[in-house]
C-alpha cells in the first residue's frame, strides 16, 4: 500500500487481504465477507480520515476511476439492475462504502443462491449468504477475473 505500510481497522474488519478484489493507491476494493446481495464489496479509503470530507484531493480524483471500474467489473461478472453505494460508518469509523449491485432475480453462484431480499427497496444488511472461506476465495477470484485493467 502507498499511504501506509499497514491497513486500517476497517481494511481489516472486512478481511484484507484476502478479500482484496483490487487496490488503487488510495482505495481498497474488498469482497463483503457477508453478502447480503451476490457481489457486494467494501471500498475503503486508504488515507487517514474518519470523515468523507477529510479525505486527500487525490483520494476524491481517484474515486471516479475506481467507481468506474466497480461498475464495469460488477456488470462483467454478473450484470445488475442498480448499484448502490452506502456510506454508513456507524460501527467502522474509517471512510468507507458497502457498494450493492441490486437483482431482480435470485443469483447464483457455485451452486449457492444469493436473494436480494430488499429488491426493489432499501436493502436488506441483514439478509443474505456469508459464504465459507472456499467460496469467498472462489468469488474474490471471479471478481478479480472480471476486473477492468490491471487491478492487483
């Protein structure tokens, strides 16, 4: 990593690096270790703030590319009706977002199927798949398989 030799505690919590789809120098795109709809990541902001508007200019111009490729890599994977971004930091005090591909349909995936028990409203946190280490690892690979560029 760039800004810090160490990742923070949100970076942490939601299990990097295991669940490192892709790294930017200021974000960090992380598989959802919960998956309350198939495909849902964490994109954590490297630099050190607790508050969207503290962190550096150069973490705000490198949004833009790194949502672009959220949205290009999620809809090469699996395409979706609508995406959401959530900016909670309730309990994770780092700038962060849960980022939620929305479905109509029940997904599926290595034979596991993905409701999205909110559709066609607010989602639903609480609801969905956790999914053992191995499918984690199988879906952090298929992320990273439909990934745009030369994400690491």
């Amino acid at each position: 990593m760039s800004l810090s030799s160490q990742p923070n505690a949100t970076m942490t919590k939601f299990g990097y690096p295991e669940t490192r789809v892709c790294e930017y120098p200021h974000w960090v795109v992380l598989l959802r270790p919960h998956q309350p709809t198939l495909g849902a990541l964490v994109l954590a902001c490297k630099d050190p703030a607790e508050a969207f508007g503290d962190i550096s200019t150069e973490a705000f111009a490198e949004l833009q590319r790194v949502t672009g490729d959220i949205e290009a890599g999620l809809s090469a994977f699996r395409p979706y009706q609508k995406i959401n971004y959530l900016m909670l930091m309730m309990v994770d005090p780092d700038v962060h977002f849960h980022v939620l591909p929305r479905y109509a349909e029940t997904q599926s995936f290595e034979g596991v199927s993905y409701p999205d028990k909110g559709w066609p409203a607010v989602p639903d946190l609480g609801a969905g798949v956790t999914p053992d280490p191995a499918a984690r690892a199988a879906l952090v690979a298929a992320l990273k398989a439909a990934w745009p560029g030369t994400g690491k």
